[in-house]
C-alpha cells in the first residue's frame, strides 16, 4: 500500500499536535513549515524521529535537506520515497 494520504494524515497529525502554531493556522499539507515559523531546526528533528518511528525508516544526514521538510506533503513523499511501501 502507498502512504501517500495516509501519511499525510499522520504526519499532519503529529505536526498539529506537537506545534501549537499548526494547530492555530489550521495548515494545510502544502504550508511551509520552516519559512512560516511553525517549526525550527529542533522541531525538524522531532518529525525526523516520528518518521523513524512511525514509517520504519531511517533517515540519514544527507536527507535532512530543507526541501524534504519544506510541508507536510514533501515530508509524505519524502518518506513514500524511502519506504515505498507501508504495512498498516
């Protein structure tokens, strides 16, 4: 099964409830997420780590790159890219 839309779903899920600033916006999964402030370096690495965890992946220095974070949906693709496939 592709994690197109369902990891949209999860991942703006986790974004909404670990960056209140999400939540007030009411994003949307093409928001920036750094250039709006809703998220800073730190926060990156906390969705690094909810990607790990929640889609069985590991993501390396050279993909903590800013276009793989820059929204929700490069985030979705990102992760679809790395994994291909997710088991639910």
């Amino acid at each position: 099964m592709s994690i197109g839309s369902p990891a949209n779903e999860r991942i703006r899920g986790f974004v909404n409830e670990k960056f209140p600033l999400a939540r007030k916006r009411n994003i949307k999964d093409s928001d920036e997420l750094l250039e709006s402030g809703i998220m800073d370096s730190l926060g990156v690495l906390d969705l690094v780590a909810f990607i790990e965890s929640e889609f069985g992946l590991t993501v390396s220095d050279e993909d903590l790159s800013p276009e793989n974070f820059r929204s929700i949906e490069n985030v979705a693709r990102f992760a679809e890219s790395r994994h291909g496939r997710m088991d639910t």
